[in-house]
C-alpha cells in the first residue's frame, strides 16, 4: 500500500497547489467542479480501517496534478475495488483506461469461470471453510515490464506491484472430489488482443465471511495460491451454467516450497509439511501464541494469536491491545492499535 496517495500525507503547499488546479480545471456536464476531497473515495485500508485514495477517473479530477504528473503503481490512477469496474491502470509511469470501451464510454466486460485443480500436495482440509481471493491482472505492469505467471507467484504483493483488473473473494467450499474447485470472476475489462490478462487465485486461513473478521477480505495466512496465463474474456454477463467458452483452468499449489531458499519474503522460512511461509523466533511460543514483529521493522517476537473464524479475540493485558491483525499473508494475532 505504499503507493497510496493520501490527503493526511500531502505536504500543505502540494495540497494548496493540487486544490487551485482543481479550481481550474475543466467542468463536467452538470457544469460544477469537483472540489478536492470529492476526487478521493473511502476504501478498506490493509488492517480494514478506511482510508482516503485518488480516484482520477472522477470527472474533473483527471487534469490535477497528481493525476497527469504520472504513475508508479495502479493505486496513483483510481481505486482498484472489488464492487466496482476498475477504470485505470498504470502503464509504463502512464495512467491509461484498463480496457476498450464503447461508443458512449463506457467500460467493455465479461467474466470468467475458473476451475481450481489441488495440487497432491495441498492440504485441502485445511482450506476447506476457509478464504480465497481471485484477481484477474494486466498483463503490463506498472513499470512497462511484461507479467507472467511465474512473476505473480513470486511478488510479495502482487496486488501492489501489478495492474489489478477485477477481483473477487468468497468461502471455500463444495471442493469436488477432495480436488476441484469452481469460482466465477465478473467485470473484468476486455483484453487487448496482444495482451491476454492472466489470473491469480489465492486461498488465505481466515475467511470474509468469519463472524469476527469486520474487513470483508480473505486474510491471515496464505495457504495455497494458482496462476494461469493468456486469458480471453468474452464480452457480456457470465452464464449461470459454467461453458468450455467461458472457462479457465489454473493449478493451485502450496504457497511456498521448502527446498526453494528464496520461497518466502525475507524473514520468514517455510514451514516443512504445511506449505506456507510464517515468521520464527528465536524463542519457542506457547500454544497461544504465534510469532510475528509488533510493528513493521521490528524483530518478530511471540504475540497472542487470534482467530475471527471461532471468535477467539484477544487477551485485555498490558502486552497487547484487542486488536485481531488479518493482514493477508500473515499469521492472526494481537498487536498494537497504533
């Protein structure tokens, strides 16, 4: 998230000088100007607090100087949401529409089955019940550079560093044969013909829908995830009954390889038989604890762990705040509200 842009970190004479030019730009069709704020949306921040975000997709803000000045991630061009079409993206520093549209301007979609094959090695039980997120990815990043599944697989925060162009969350079940699953995605923008979009799915150990997760995202530990590459969308609602047409297949895997050195981000190592990649302290935890840094910077240190799926919330004591942590990629537990 470090390429949001926010009005609580605008310096005063950048806010100043971003409000005059609003003032001076262009007026939409109902003949008004959209004051400064009315160019930035409410969205879920990482932790699910909202934050402000620059949307220059609203009419009249994309002639600020934020806006035209360039990009160095999608976040700079317009908020990327799940309920929403994704208007822009970020292509080589530029912001530009995230696919055709049509004589009137507006956006061209359609949407896309996706079939989930679990890998032998994926322990279905233990994401049975749990999160998956779906993202559907242009295939130029932010920088210019080509995006390629190995790529999406290998990011950090894929989300951060790639052109987002639809997504999608739920709950996982019906896994067919303890192997398949199928999940739809819809608005997802036409793809250039040059440029297929590829698809990302990632499957998380808390769910949206745990009665104690207030961020309606998937979060905590990531599990498995599955890439697929060179996909077409069709123009249109998506039919009900799943078609060869409408359908891709991706195969879903561990989320790290523990004979892979560089599997997981830096400080933290694979957890052998389990597949995902968790912080390690140099003391051993107790059972209710888990192993992750206070804030960001600091050495990971055991904290109390929680989990919003059984309502198990954290511990009012002077070491911690009750305050259940989901980040996606991260191990549940109670740190600081600050």
């Amino acid at each position: 998230m470090k390429a949001i842009t926010t009005k609580a970190i605008l310096p005063i004479a950048l806010l100043a000088g971003i409000t005059a030019a609003i003032a001076a730009c262009s007026s939409d069709g109902d003949g008004e100007k959209p004051t400064y704020d009315e160019c930035y949306v409410e969205v879920p921040g990482p932790g699910g607090e909202p934050i402000q975000q620059l949307d220059c997709s609203i009419p009249g803000c994309e002639t600020t100087p934020v806006c035209t000045s360039g990009c160095r991630a999608q976040t700079d061009c317009g908020p990327v949401r799940t309920d929403t079409n994704v208007d822009r993206i970020c292509e080589a520093g530029t912001c530009s529409t995230s696919g055709p549209r049509t004589d009137e301007g507006a956006l061209r979609t359609g949407g896309i089955w996706v079939w989930h094959n679990f890998h032998k090695n994926v322990n279905v039980a233990t994401i049975d019940g749990k999160g998956y997120l779906i993202t559907a990815h242009h295939a130029v990043r932010p920088d210019g550079k080509a995006l390629t599944c190995k790529d999406l697989l290998r990011l950090d925060d894929p989300d951060g560093q790639t052109n987002v162009l639809a997504r999608t969350n739920g709950e996982v079940r019906d896994i067919e044969n303890g192997q398949l699953m199928l999940a739809r995605i819809e608005k997802v923008p036409l793809a250039d013909e040059k440029t297929p979009h590829l698809v990302l799915s990632r499957f998380y150990s808390v769910s949206p829908r745990a009665k104690d997760n207030k961020t309606g995202e998937p979060g905590g530990l990531l599990y498995a995830k599955g890439c697929v590459a060179d996909v077409e969308v069709l123009e249109g609602p998506l039919p009900d009954q799943q078609d060869q047409a409408h359908t891709v297949e991706l195969t879903v895997v561990p989320a790290c390889d523990v004979g892979d050195p560089n599997a997981c981000p830096s400080g933290k190592e694979c957890v052998s038989g389990a597949g995902y990649c968790r912080y390690s302290c140099e003391q051993k935890c107790s059972p209710r604890e888990t192993c992750r840094p206070l804030r960001d910077g600091e050495a990971p240190q055991c904290v109390y762990t929680c989990d919003p799926a059984r309502g198990v919330a954290c511990p009012l004591d002077e070491r911690n705040t009750p305050r259940c942590d989901v980040t996606p990629g991260e191990d549940p537990a109670c740190l600081p509200d600050d």
